[in-house]
C-alpha cells in the first residue's frame, strides 16, 4: 500500500511540473502532503515537513548567497572580459559557445561538485547566450550534460555505490574511463549540434568577426554605472578565493557565500543605500530559488519520514522478473537515469542498489557490474533534471528557465548520454547482455 500511495505521489509531482498545471513550489508542497494523508498520516507531517527543511537549510542558505554573490560581481563588471575576450574569440557562432560551455562545465566538474559546476559555468556563459538570443534552455542543457556525464571516482554516486556494495572504488570505476570517455564524445557532439540549430534558428549563417561579436554584450549606462573598473582585479581575486575555498571543503559553501557576498557588498557598494539597492535588485531571484528549495525540503522530508521512498526501494526490487536476472546490468543502466526522478541518491544507493545487487549474485551477476550499470545514470546523467536534487533547481534557476522547461528540453538528451554509455559499455564488455 504505502509503495503504491509514494509511485502516485511522485508521478503525480512529475506530472504537475512538467505539464506547468502548477508551480513547483506549489506541487512540491501540496502533492506530498496529499500523499501523506492518503497513506494514513496526519499529525506526523508537520514532523516530516520540518525536518526535510532542516536538511535543506543550508543548501538554500548557500543558493541565496551565491546568487546574490555572483549578482554582485556581475554588475562590479567581473564577467565583463571573461564575456568581451570569449566572444571575440568565438565570434558570432552558435556551435562554439555551446562546445565552450561544455568544455568549461567538465573543467570546473573536476572537483565533483555538481553545484559548484553550475555555480561557476553557468553565470560565466549566460551573458554570450543573452547576447545573441540563444535559447538558454541549452545552456542549462549543455551544462548538465557536461557534468552529468562527468562521474568521476570521488563524486557521490561512485564513492555511495562503492560503500553500499562494499567494492573498491578503482574496481568500478577503471574499467568505465572508456565509457565515459564516450559519454564526454557524445555530450561535445551535442553542445555542437545544438549550438548549430541555435544558429539556425537566430539565422547567423557566418561569423560577423570578434569585434561586431563583443559590440553585441556592450552594455547599457545604468549597467556602466554599476561597473567599477578600479575595483577589477580585487574582485577577482575575491571570487577566485570564494570559489577555491569552496571546491578544496574548507569551509561549508553557505558560510563561504555569506562572507563573500557581505565583502562583495563592502568593496564595491559602501554605502548602504546601494547596498539595498544590489539586494533588491537580485532578492527576487533568490526568494523564488530559497521558496523552491524549502519545498523541495518539504517533499523529500515527507517521502523519507513516512518510509515512502524506503517501501518504494523494496517494492521495486521484489517485483522484479526472474527471467531479467542474467540482463540486470543492462535493465539497470537503461533505467538508472529516469530512476533518478524516483529516488534520491541516499535512498537508491544505500536502499535499492543492494537489494539488486543481491538478485543480480543469485544469476551469477558480479556486484561490480551492478555498480558500474548505476552510474550510467543514477544521480550521474540524471542528477541535472530530478525534482529530488537541489542541483536542478540550481541549474534552473541561475539559467533563469521554468524548471518544467528545463527537465522537458534536457531529459532526451541526458537519457541520450546513457543509452550511448550503456552501448559503449556493451562494446568494451564491461557487462554483457
């Protein structure tokens, strides 16, 4: 019963989000709470409520700072050569600011944060994308496949499947660097592809050249007004240091984002009224983001309190055909990536990896390759477009796209990544059919 009551009540958000009956905000709120009295819960919710927001806390703390950080120093004029020199040097075309994306996206990747990733890439390419018109549901797009794709051995999903099946990291991951090698072929080919429909679409047969490229970011005077060239390499050096801080763990990223953000405010903009003024201006982005985030903190408190996710592992597992044993791995990977849309990582991989695990010894299926099979997918390809991340509502929200938008346009393409994975995988024998 209580595994049927959490399938409806995660359909049914999926439904409300993609269909935009709802906002987000309001399905992630309402949809759970209606499951959760369904499954016979009443008095409990307002507990289960209150702890997912606990848990999600700083995650929303560190979301309303960076945005209000990375807001600052774009209107101190951070970005302002980053965006004049990349333009020059792509020009007018499409298809090299989507390939630039993405090349961007798995270097900042490299530390396997997929928040920092976002964080950085996608305030950094946003102005090219503005600039020309391009659909920035590539840019959230590009972004998430560069770093879905990007597993690496100490990004969460490795490091979750290797403790909960109790296999050495090296032995899962080594035999996948020529699948993901693959993978990171297929996310360029991509970010080619879409720039180049981009360019198609806004009618930009040629290049105009770097110059005519960089007049098209030139700002506005009140823009002009913000800038404060003096200041430049100072704020530089302020992000520089907030990001470094951030990716090397010395500190927790929200209380990073808050001493970054009130030094931002103190260098740039001394006196309080403009100090307001660059608060105002970016707080109702990151209200909308905090509001979400604490909803999302709301669904997942739900899910988890009532033991709905818990039941849904089971479930899933036991109904599973006897005659699919030998072919779990491949089922696996053709479906880790929209299980990502089910179950969170923490439940998946220390709740249902095991379980499938131990069907798959019954049928003389090596743990490894269960392992290798969900990371074709699982919270890899799958974390930049589920409801139960706070990376997606990050992606989302700093492209400035409907999360609906964002999860209808990048889901064929993310699911594309791990049908191209699961096929390398084949090839280079790292499971079999």
């Amino acid at each position: 019963m209580l595994e049927a009551v959490a399938a409806a009540t995660i359909l049914a958000l999926l439904v409300a989000i993609l269909s935009n009956r709802v906002s987000p905000l309001v399905a992630l709120i309402v949809v759970p709470v209606l499951g959760a009295l369904a499954a016979g819960f009443s008095t409990e919710i307002p507990a289960f409520i209150l702890s997912g927001i606990t848990k999600i806390a700083p995650v929303a703390g560190m979301f309303v700072f960076a945005i209000l950080f990375f807001g600052i120093m774009t209107d101190a004029g951070v970005l302002a050569p980053v965006v004049r020199a990349i333009l020059r040097a792509v020009g007018t075309r499409p298809s090299r600011i989507t390939v630039g994306t993405a090349l961007l996206a798995l270097i900042i990747h490299l530390d396997g944060s997929g928040a920092v990733c976002f964080l950085v890439t996608i305030p950094a390419m946003r102005p090219l994308y503005d600039a020309l018109g391009m659909d920035r549901r590539v840019l959230a797009c590009t972004a998430s496949l560069a770093a879905g794709v990007n597993f690496l051995p100490w990004t969460g999903p490795t490091l979750r499947a290797a403790a909960a099946l109790k296999l050495p990291v090296a032995a899962i991951f080594t035999p996948m660097i020529g699948v993901q090698l693959v993978g990171l072929g297929f996310v360029l080919v991509v970010a080619w592809w879409l720039g180049w429909r981009e360019a198609r679409r806004l009618g930009l047969s040629g290049d105009v050249g770097g110059v005519a490229a960089a007049q098209l970011a030139e700002p506005d005077t009140a823009v002009l007004a913000l800038r404060r060239p003096r200041l430049f390499w100072l704020n530089v050096a302020l992000t520089l240091v907030v990001v470094a801080v951030m990716v090397m763990g010395w500190a927790e990223p929200v209380v990073v984002f808050m001493l970054g953000t009130a030094l931002a405010l103190m260098i740039n903009y001394p006196a309080p009224t403009a100090q307001r003024a660059r608060i105002e201006a970016h707080a109702p982005a990151a209200l909308l983001m905090v509001g979400v985030l604490l909803a999302a903190g709301a669904f997942t408190g739900i899910l988890n309190g009532s033991g709905m996710i818990k039941a849904l592992a089971h479930a899933s597992a036991q109904h599973m055909p006897a005659g699919l044993g030998p072919h779990i791995p491949v089922a696996l990977a053709l479906t880790a990536m929209p299980l990502s849309l089910l179950f969170d990582p923490d439940s998946f991989y220390f709740g249902v990896l095991p379980v499938i695990a131990e069907v798959g010894r019954q049928f003389g299926v090596a743990s490894v390759q269960v392992a290798q099979a969900a990371l074709l997918g699982q919270m890899t390809t799958g974390f930049p477009v589920s409801p139960l991340t706070p990376a997606t509502f990050l992606v989302a929200g700093l492209s400035g796209i409907e999360l609906g938008a964002h999860q209808r346009f990048a889901i064929p393409w993310l699911y594309g990544a791990s049908v191209v994975m699961t096929g390398a995988a084949l090839l280079f024998g790292v499971f079999a059919l």
